[in-house]
C-alpha cells in the first residue's frame, strides 16, 4: 500500500511531530534575551530554524504552517502582527515553486535560495516597521541581514541533530 506524506506524518511519534514546531517557536523566543546593541544585529532566529527545517526535510511542512508560526514570530519578536505571517508563507510558497522547477540541490544552493529568503523577509519586515513607525534608514539593516545569512549554516547543522535524535527509535 502506498502511503502519503500526510500519512506518513500521522505515523510518527508525538517527538518526532513537536521537534521542529518547538525548536522554531524556540528560536521565536530568542529575541527576549537581554541583548544590548546599538543597532540591530541579532538575527531572527525563529526565521532560521523555520528555513532550516524546511530546506532539510521539505516534505515535513506544507505551506500555510509558516501562518501560525510567524503570527507566533510576530508576538514574541514584537514585530506588527501579520509582518512575519505573510512574509513567512509567501517565502514557503516560493520555496514550493523552487521545489518544482529545481531538480537537484546541494549545499550551495540551499545556502543562496536561504540568503534570498532570509534578505527578502528582513526587507520586507523592515518596509512594514518602516511604515507602521516612522522612516528609517534601511542601510541599518544591513549588517543584521549578512549576519544572518551567515549563521544560516550552523543553525541547519542543529537542526540536522535534533532531527537526529527526534526520529531516533
């Protein structure tokens, strides 16, 4: 009998279902660390374990999961509610699409279609604070965003142990 993705996804242990959910939500509640910087530097955490996981194992999620996590995002970061909910799943939709037409991946290109993703929803949160609170200056963001892409990879490294020890018997 062949199963589904979904049915395959209901078979799992209640570890193996809550691991990627709570490691996200967890990287979403790195923001209340008492970090004292002058300009913004701390990368979005939450975002990072959420393309990690989605880039390590792409049948784990379907698109509208990135909705409730970054409403999740939204709360705890203190960013305006929806910025991270819609800049999450049309980033999840287009990885879908990219999914699609790409027929191999390897590092490198997870890293660039993550460097992508990652600038393309800092901007974007950026463009909603900007328009919420007042113009700044987007050249602040900037040094945020390299930082972030550069902490991309050791992020995915830990997400590649939990998902050691989740699916771990």
């Amino acid at each position: 009998m062949i199963r589904t993705a979904a049915d395959r996804t209901r078979l799992l242990p209640p570890r193996a279902r809550l691991v990627p959910v709570a490691s996200t939500m967890a990287g979403s509640l790195l923001h209340a660390l008492p970090v004292v910087a002058t300009a913004p530097v701390m990368p979005p955490f939450g975002l990072l374990v959420l393309l990690g996981w989605r880039l390590l194992r792409p049948e784990l999620w379907h698109a509208w999961v990135a909705l409730p996590l970054g409403l999740f995002d939204d709360l705890a970061a203190g960013h305006p509610p929806g910025s991270a909910m819609t800049l999450w799943t049309f980033g999840f939709l287009l990885l879908d699409m990219l999914d699609d037409r790409l027929l191999w991946r390897d590092y490198w290109i997870e890293w660039l279609v993550a460097a992508a993703l990652i600038a393309l929803c800092m901007t974007g949160t950026w463009a909603v604070a900007a328009f919420t609170t007042g113009e700044r200056a987007i050249g602040a963001i900037l040094p945020q965003i390299m930082v972030t892409i550069f902490c991309f990879p050791a992020v995915v490294r830990v997400c590649a142990v939990l998902d050691r020890w989740r699916l771990r018997r």
